[in-house]
C-alpha cells in the first residue's frame, strides 16, 4: 500500500497507522499524528486504518519563537 | 501574575528559537529567569530524529512550556496543530498563530477568533497573538481567551512598541484580562517601556537569540522588565509640555541688581 508520510512516498504493508509507524521507525518516539490533516490521538493510532494514498503528518517537539 | 490559575513570578516568556547552540539556550534561560518557554512542533524525518533530543533536552530544564501554532494559515491548520501539540507537551496551552500576510506575519484575526473559540470550547487554554485591535480583543474574550498577546510590531523585526496609543487603550479596555506584548521588541528599553504601560509580561525570541551575546541580552532583558513593572506600579508621571521646576523657588536668595 502506498502512503505518503510527511510528503514522501512510502509501500508500507501494515494497515494501521500504528504498525505502520513502527515499520517506519517511529515506534517509542515522542511524536504526534495527523492522518489527512486530521489529528490521530496516540491512543487511537491501533485501531486506525489506513488507505492507499493517505496523507500521514508526524510531528515532534522543535524550537519555537 | 497569573495565567489560567498559573502563578508565575517571572514577566519574561522566552521563545527557544534562533539560538547558536543549545548550550547558549539553556544559558540564556537561566539568565532571563523564564519560568515559561514557548515552543513548536515540525515534521520529523530523518536518521538523526532531531525532535527526540530536543523533548529531552527541553524537559531537563525544568520550566512550563507553551508551544505554538506558528506557520498556521487556516483555522483547521491551528486546530488540528494545536491537538498535535497539547498530545506531545501534555498542556492545554498553546500560543494561538493564524498568520494571514507573510510579509509582515500579520495575524488573520478572523480565522484567530474562530480557532481561539474552537478551542476554548475543547478545554484548550488560548493565548492568542493578536493585534492591538480592541475589537478583536473584545471577540478573543467572548471565545473564551483569559490572556491576550498583542504584538508590539511584527515578528522578529526589532522595532518596539510601534503603536502605544492602541497598546495603552487596550490596556484601559481590559483591566483584568492579562496582556503580554509579543513580537517585535529589539531592545530591553521596549520591554520596559511595555511594562510601563501595565502589561503583565513580555514575550521574546528573536532579540535575545540573535543578539551577539544571548545569554547578556536575557539578563538585560529581565532587569528591565523587572524595573518597567517597578515603574508602572510606582505611579510614573505624565508628560507635561513645559517645565516644572524640580528645586523649589521659595526661599531663592536675592542675587539680581
């Protein structure tokens, strides 16, 4: 299956955001997720499914003014 | 001083952007005595995982964090940013951006209103960066804002306080509503001429961080807020056109022919 994460390209197999963030190497890392522009709590990502040509946003913290 | 039930003892908010390193960051922290920090949220990618060490490095210099909406255009960009942000810091803070002209980060204070009462009504507590615009300050109190931050002039452009009529009546419209001038300070003189005025505190980024020295500018910066609160509670006086002679005219030897 074929999403985009943070505007890139990816074949991810799983198809919750929450495995395929662990495929991606996001797994135990403080971040926060968006799936088409819409906010995905940390709690909800397992029972989150995912369909060809999502749009997945990850996030972490940053230097802000 | 108090924002939404938080007592702070410090009137100087300071972003963490812009820094040489992080080392002259957590320095200048210390410097200035910010109990608040503000902070964003971006893309993560990359082997390096920059975000990771940050959150670490953030959470070991022991002071609250208010992060921010900045680079948001729209109201669903700040909403679902906002969420994003309350999940990673664990606040219901967040220092509300919805910026509509990129030439001068101008707010988009229509799209600010309604992201400020959306919001509101999903607990989040909402500093808005606003402008001095009295109007648009009342409609942030009617969504539910207990803080506003008006700007001083815009973003990172070092001019000071550009419209103190508009800062002083907004100061007179909302004596009870706490008001920190954010954006556009360059020197500890604005910060201070800002806490002559009544504001509450002061928020600071670009000034300290760009400065040659960061870690002096911070400290210059929080001795001056601190004397401008002094002042302003102090009962400064009012400009007067002519002169007032301070030694008293009683009592003058007679010297004259």
């Amino acid at each position: 299956m074929r999403v985009f994460v943070n505007g890139d390209q990816h074949d991810v197999e799983p198809r919750t955001l929450a495995l395929a963030l662990e495929e991606l190497g996001y797994g135990g890392k403080k971040i926060a997720t968006a799936v088409n522009g819409r906010f995905v709590a940390a709690a909800r990502r397992p029972d989150t499914n995912l369909a060809d040509g999502d749009r997945i946003e990850v996030v972490a913290p940053m230097q802000g003014g | 001083m108090d924002f939404y039930g938080i007592d702070l003892s410090s009137r100087l908010l300071l972003g963490t952007a812009r820094y040489p390193s992080p080392k002259i960051l957590a320095e200048a922290i210390k410097a200035s005595a910010a109990e608040v920090v503000t902070v964003s949220l971006r893309r993560e990618a990359g082997a390096e995982r920059g975000g990771q060490s940050f959150w670490s490095f953030i959470r070991g210099l022991g002071v609250r964090v208010l992060p921010n909406t900045a680079g948001c255009h729209t109201v669903t960009e700040a909403v679902t940013t906002a969420h994003m942000a309350r999940e990673l810091f664990d606040t219901p803070w967040i220092k509300l951006e919805v910026i509509r002209d990129d030439e001068t980060l101008q707010p988009d204070v229509f799209g600010l209103v309604e992201a400020a009462r959306v919001l509101s009504e999903d607990g989040f507590e909402v500093f808005p960066y606003t402008t001095e615009d009295l109007g648009v300050a009342d409609r942030l109190v009617e969504a539910g804002c207990r803080v506003l931050m008006p700007w001083g002039a815009p973003i990172g452009s070092a001019r000071g306080l550009n419209n103190l009529y508009g800062l002083r009546a907004l100061r007179a419209h909302f004596p009870e509503v706490p008001l920190v001038v954010d954006a556009g300070l360059g020197v500890p003189s604005h910060a201070s001429a800002a806490m002559e005025l009544g504001y509450d505190a002061v928020l600071l980024n670009t000034a300290v961080a760009e400065a040659g020295d960061p870690v002096a500018m911070a400290r210059a910066f929080a001795l001056a807020i601190e004397a401008g609160r002094l002042a302003f509670a102090a009962k400064p006086l009012e400009p007067r056109d002519m002169a007032a002679p301070s030694t008293p005219v009683l009592g003058r030897a007679a010297l004259g022919d």
